[in-house]
C-alpha cells in the first residue's frame, strides 16, 4: 500500500483529536463512508496510542498516521501501535531521521522556507504547513516558486469557506480537525451521520478545487 499516495489522492486527512480504543473505530467507520481514508489520531495521551492499534486490527484499507509526534520516544510507541505516518506540528531532525529509519512517512510541521528545506533534506516525505490560517493562501503560492517539488499539506484553520481556495494555491492536501470531527459530539444523536456529510463535503471540495 502507498501511503504516500493515498494520502495525496484523497486530499483530505482527518485530524481526530480525544480518540481511545473504544470511540475511534465508528468514527473512522463514518469517515470512510464519506470517501476519507486518510487518518491522524494525536497522541497526546495513551489513548490515542490505543485507538491507532483499533484501527490497525480494524481496517486494512485506510492510511493510519499518529498526530502531535514530538519526540522519538512517542514516535516509535506510534509506530509499534500500527501508524504507517508520523504528523508533527514542529520541525525535530531526530523525529524525521527516526520515522524514515522505521519504514514510515515523516510529515514534520513547517513555517518558513528554511524549515522546509531542512525538513526534506532529512528525509521529509512531505511538510505540514502550520498554521496555515495564520500564512494565507498567498503563502502558499509564493513558496511554491522556489520549492515546486514539496509536497505540502496545510493544517490550522482549514474549513470548507478557504479550503478551495487552498487547493487553489497549490497544496496538495489538506488537514481538517474539529471541522470534521469532535469527539465531545460523539453521544449527540446523528453525529456519525454528520461525519460522514462533512466527509463528503470536504473530499468533495477538494476534488472541485483541483479542477479548476
């Protein structure tokens, strides 16, 4: 399975924050059956690292990465619960040099044109552009200019009023959150429903984006 590819062909990847081994498995039930296959669960808290091992032994179809990676030592507990990604909001060379070493994507968390560099030349599959909101859509197409060939995904503040015009400025894809999912819904009646509209309103908005 490319998980590179996957990730990049759906364009959208669901930042699933408060997960545990006994919420996250209908959630990502509902994400799927709205088109999105591209999974970060943050690993804040043990929780999260035991809802990435439900989904390894619950789906085979699905690109599963481990969010909020700071350290080495959270990256290889990820990877030994079954996240084939490893996402980070910040730039740490071990975490990168580490994830590559495992057999897993290194996507580290990047806000200038150094960091980036630095992020590929250790051996990023692609950067996490963060927060993005805070940069604008304009950052993204300048940047472009001088580093055409990074894969970019932009994350903080992405909703479905500025997604396209994301898109637009050439991101390859996009990271979504409480947009997508909030976990403190869950007990709302419909809920899951909803996750899956919005699922399809996002892969759906990327798909529209990407042909214009």
């Amino acid at each position: 399975m490319d998980i590179k590819k996957q990730l990049l062909d759906g364009g959208v990847i669901a930042v699933i924050r408060h997960a545990n081994k006994e919420n996250i498995v209908p959630v990502v039930q509902a994400l799927r059956a709205g088109g999105i296959i591209g999974i970060e669960i943050t690993v804040e808290n043990d929780g999260g690292f035991e809802a990435i091992s439900a989904c390894r032994d619950a789906f085979d179809d699905i690109a599963l990465g481990a969010g909020t990676v700071l350290t080495v030592q959270s990256a290889k507990r990820a990877i030994e619960s079954g996240a084939t990604f490893i996402f980070s909001p910040i730039l740490s060379e071990e975490v990168v040099k580490y994830s590559k070493e495992q057999g897993v994507l290194s996507i580290p968390g990047c806000y200038s044109p150094t960091e980036i560099f630095h992020a590929i030349q250790w051996g990023a599959d692609m950067v996490k552009i963060f927060p993005a909101v805070n940069l604008g859509t304009s950052y993204i197409k300048n940047i472009r200019v001088p580093l055409p060939f990074i894969p970019m995904v932009v994350t903080g503040g992405i909703d479905l009023n500025n997604l396209g015009d994301f898109i637009k400025a050439s991101a390859d894809a996009v990271g979504i959150g409480s947009q997508l999912v909030d976990m403190k819904r869950l007990s709302e009646e419909g809920y899951l429903d909803l996750i899956t509209e919005n699922s399809r309103k996002f892969t759906e908005a990327v798909r529209m984006a990407r042909a214009k």
